[in-house]
C-alpha cells in the first residue's frame, strides 16, 4: 500500500500516513485534534477486523481452496483468521456498530437478538469485553442464573490448547485458557511398625495387659523384693 493510498483514512490534517508510522506535520495538533484523530483510528481498527472476515469468507464462498492458499501464516495468524471469519460470519450487520469487535467476538456464538441486548447493555454500562463475558456466563437466554458446567482438558502444548479453544469457541462453547506447572506429590514416608509382644500361653489377658503396662514403667519404679539378710 503506498502512502498515497493511506491518505484515503482521513485521520485530520496535521497527520501524515505512512506504512509503518504516522507522522505530523510542521503545525503540532490540538487536543481536539489528536482526540478527533484517536477516535478516527479506533474506528479504523474495529472495522478493519470486519473487513477482512467480510473478504475471507466471500473468499472462501467464491474460490473456496483456491482462496487458502492466499491467507497463509504470513499474512495472518491461523487463530486470527478463524475469529475474524467466525465473528464475520455470526455477527449481523447491524450489531456490529454498538460495541467493538472484541465486544462482538464475545456474543459471537449467542443469537443475533440475545447479541444485540448484550451489546446494547455492555455499550451503556461500559463494560470491558472481559465483563461482557463475564454477565453472559453467569446468565441464560431468559436472564435468570443457570448452573454452568465444565470440562477441564490436558491439552499438553501450548499449540494444542490454541487448537481446542478456537474449534470450541467456534461451536459457542465459552473457553478459560489457563496454564500452570503440575506439582508432584511427595511419596507419604513408612510408619515404622509397632512390635507386637509375645503372647505368653495360659496366661489371663488381664495378666497380660498388666505385664504390658508394668514392662513400659522406669526402672526406678519397679518394685523387687527384698533380700533377707543372713544372721
């Protein structure tokens, strides 16, 4: 794209487009400007991830394989391009202006009236994207809170979870990446066994259990008889 072609995006007329920068002129812009300017590119930036689902997936409608060989890694990402195709092709025209694209990726998977209602509500409560998805968890279609049930998979590579989620998240299915380190438990240590004591034959176990108790008893405490002494 040359920079000619970039002057189409009328940001203001201080700035200056240019492929890998935007520049100013001689003249610095006010506020109003910059704000103006800031507002402009936001705009540019939720559109354009809609301008390209839009144009993949009528790529893949009229060219079908021919058009995969174009969209490679080096022009997108693979997760990328699902969710701009997924969202592209979910989301109706006239949802898409009431919150941003990240807002719209989020009711993807919800009907298109449920979609407007949770954009409307996230638009006037302005609520993060993270937030929208929070609400939309925690409540059904009718608005009433339902339980919610999940399924925790070992995934193993990171490229692997990147996989699963997006084919998940394409099906409706709301997903929670996490990661973590699995802490191995350590091994309980023997008990060291009691000694069992013998079990004398003909003897009472009343008997027994005092010769036990008087066996654990201090040297000092036993009583022995005494000696008589010889005359």
């Amino acid at each position: 794209m040359t920079d000619e072609e970039l002057q189409l995006v009328a940001v203001g007329p201080t700035f200056h487009l240019e492929t890998t920068a935007l520049t100013v002129g001689e003249r610095q812009p006010t506020f109003e400007e910059w704000s103006e300017a800031a507002g402009k590119l936001k705009k540019v930036h939720t559109a354009l991830a809609f301008w390209i689902g839009d144009l993949l997936n009528l790529g893949d409608t009229l060219f079908r394989e021919e058009s995969s060989q174009v969209i490679d890694v080096s022009y997108l990402d693979e997760k990328v391009v699902k969710d701009y195709t997924t969202v592209a092709k979910r989301v109706p025209l006239e949802n898409r202006g009431i919150a941003s694209w990240d807002h719209c990726k989020v009711v993807a998977f919800l009907s298109p009236a449920k979609q407007k209602e949770m954009l409307t509500k996230a638009h006037q409560e302005d609520w993060s994207p993270a937030k929208l998805k929070t609400e939309i968890a925690s409540a059904t279609e009718s608005g009433k809170q339902s339980l919610r049930f999940w399924l925790i998979v070992q995934c193993g590579t990171e490229a692997k979870q990147e996989k699963l989620s997006a084919e998940l998240e394409k099906e409706g299915y709301v997903v929670v990446k996490k990661s973590g380190v699995k802490r191995e438990k350590k091994a309980p240590k023997p008990r060291a066994s009691k000694k069992k004591q013998p079990v004398l034959p003909g003897v009472p176990a009343k008997k027994r259990a005092a010769k036990k108790s008087a066996s654990k008893k201090p040297a000092s405490a036993l009583k022995f008889p005494k000696k008589k002494s010889k005359k």
